[in-house]
C-alpha cells in the first residue's frame, strides 16, 4: 500500500482527478518505492493490450534510470525533497509524451532533457546555500573511511562551484555518461563549444585540487568554439 503521506503528496500535483478511481497508479518493479500517478483519461482509447505496452515500457525505463535522473536531478537543485518532486514531474511528461520516444536507447537523454527543462520552469530561481553531501542517495556504496568521504566532500563542492555553463555539461558527462555530441544534443550546443567547456570544467577543478600546478596532469587543447 503506498503510504497516505506519499499518496497526498502525488495527489496533490494532479488537482484535475476527482477520485482514486480516476488515478493510474505505477510503481517500479524491484522496490516499489518510487511511485507515479497518471489519470485514467490519459491513458488512450485504444485496446488494452496497447495500455499494457505502454505502461511495460515506462515501468522498464523508470526501473531501469530513475537512479541517474534523480542524481541529476539533485545536483541541479541541491536539495532532496525538490529533487522528488522534479523527478516526479519528469516521469510524468514522460508518461505522457512516451509515444513520442521513438528508440529507447536515447531514453536517459531524452529524460534529461525533460529534466531540464522541467527544472528550469519550475525550479531555476531556487538556490539552497547548503549542499546535503551525505545523502547516500548519490552514493554507489556506502563508504565509512573519513578521508574518502572528505574527499568526495571536496570534488561535490568543487563541482557545484562550477559556473552552470561549465557544470552542466561535466555533471552530463560524469553522472550521465553522455559523450560530447550527446551532450550538445542535450544542451542544444554544438560539439566545439560543450568540449571546450568541458575542458574549462575540468581546468577548474585541477587548479581547486591542484593549486600549485600538476605538470602529470596534463590536459588535451580544446577545440576552438
């Protein structure tokens, strides 16, 4: 049973549904934590067996990168609780839009895309000073060694540091795994100019962990713009 808490919250972002009986309710296959809500009248006309398809394929793709949108989600609005929320609009507009996903090998890209967007509707103007970097959320394991949690606690600070021309496509490239033309695809950049971010991005850093200069770590010229 989804927890009242949880339900009234959902609820709640879809004003338009009079009754439960009215809602579609989607959960993810292996835990059952992240739920979604979507009103039966969005749900097409035609037969079931296509209904069927459809929520098969959004259950696979919320299973499958709900962890990489939340993560992302989270670094562009450094904070849990809007984080959720941004993660649910996004499967939402995804739910209603699925049709549109033509190969689901782009679907992380094209989430993010809606993640961004979404993000920028709704949340752009909100800036916690605080970053919550313990949240093990974002953490692959859990990792009790002081120095290492100090470590990463450096990288996180540095990265959200970062201007958001410069962080943007570094938190794609890190957290996504997207190459440079998929990036620039995401961004709406060309190539040129998401590379030499990229390599201004990571230029950034090295003098944060490297103040004095590395002469070991030396980094490619970037492309002009």
């Amino acid at each position: 049973m989804l927890p009242m808490a949880i339900l009234g919250k959902l609820l709640t972002r879809l004003p338009r549904a009079g009754h439960l009986s009215d809602l579609y309710l989607i959960c993810r296959k292996k835990t059952h934590q992240q739920c979604y809500l979507v009103p039966r009248k969005e749900m097409s006309e035609t037969p079931v067996l296509d209904d069927r398809q459809k929520q098969q394929r959004y259950e696979s793709l919320v299973d499958a990168l709900y962890q990489d949108v939340y993560r992302y989600a989270y670094w562009l609005c450094k904070n849990g609780a809007l984080a959720e929320d941004l993660v649910q609009e996004t499967f939402l507009r995804a739910w209603r839009s699925l049709d549109s996903l033509q190969n689901d090998k782009a679907a992380k890209a094209w989430l993010f895309t809606i993640l961004r967007r979404e993000n920028a509707r709704l949340y752009e103007r909100y800036r916690p000073d605080l970053v919550d970097i313990e949240d093990q959320s974002l953490m692959d394991s859990v990792d009790n060694e002081p120095d290492q949690r100090m470590d990463r606690k450096l990288l996180h600070d540095a990265i959200a540091s970062l201007e958001k021309d410069y962080r943007e496509p570094l938190l794609l490239q890190v957290i996504g795994g997207f190459s440079g033309k998929e990036i620039a695809e995401i961004l709406d950049l060309n190539n040129n100019t998401v590379m030499t971010r990229l390599f201004r991005a990571r230029g950034k850093l090295k003098h944060v962990f490297f103040p004095d200069g590395d002469p070991d770590a030396g980094l490619d010229e970037p492309p002009d713009e």
